[in-house]
C-alpha cells in the first residue's frame, strides 16, 4: 500500500509542476525579456531535444537496434509529411511502410 500512495503522491506532484510550468508562461509573457542570443539558444535546444527523441523511438528498443522496419516507416512519414500530405495519411503511409517490411522479413 506504501508503494502505491508514493506513486499516487508523485503523479499528483508532476501534475501541479506541470500545471505551474503553463502558468508561468503567460503570466510572465512581457514581464521578462530574454535576450536574442538566449532565445535562439532555446529554440535550438527545443529542436535538438525533438530530434534526440525522435532517434531513440526510432533506433532502440529495449536497449538495443530496433531493426531497419521501423527507421525506414519513419522515414516515409517523414517524406509525406515534407511533402505536407494530411496527418492521417503521414500515420497510415509510415505503419503501412513498416508493416509491409517486417512481412517481408525486413527485422
């Protein structure tokens, strides 16, 4: 039962911490002013973190290489997405690549 109040207990923290995070933004929109070079930093820093989660979902699973199915689905949906086709047809056109490559073998 300890274990399951904890767990309960740091929901409900990460839940309020998350709560306060989009507060702080609008209430201090105007009030502080970040210089350019810290804001392109951070949208850098945005777009590099997008990218590290991107490769870990795409390349490991379970602590090691996923296989090529799955790099290869992502990277149809990346193409139809650059191509700006609609996010249904990305989702199905990068499942169905990497569908189509494990039944034929493709690990």
């Amino acid at each position: 039962m300890t274990g399951t109040t904890g767990t309960v207990a740091m929901i409900l923290a990460l839940a309020v911490g998350t709560y306060a995070f989009r507060l702080v933004g609008p209430a201090l929109h105007g009030r502080v002013a970040l210089p350019a070079r810290v804001q392109e930093l951070l949208a850098a820093g945005a777009v590099v973190l997008l990218v590290a989660l991107l490769a870990t979902g795409t390349l490991t699973e379970g602590g090691g290489f996923a296989g090529w199915a799955r790099p290869a689905g992502v990277l149809v949906g990346g193409v139809l997405a650059w191509r700006r086709a609609p996010f249904p047809v990305v989702v199905l056109g990068a499942a169905v690549a990497t569908a189509v490559l494990r039944a034929a073998g493709v690990p």
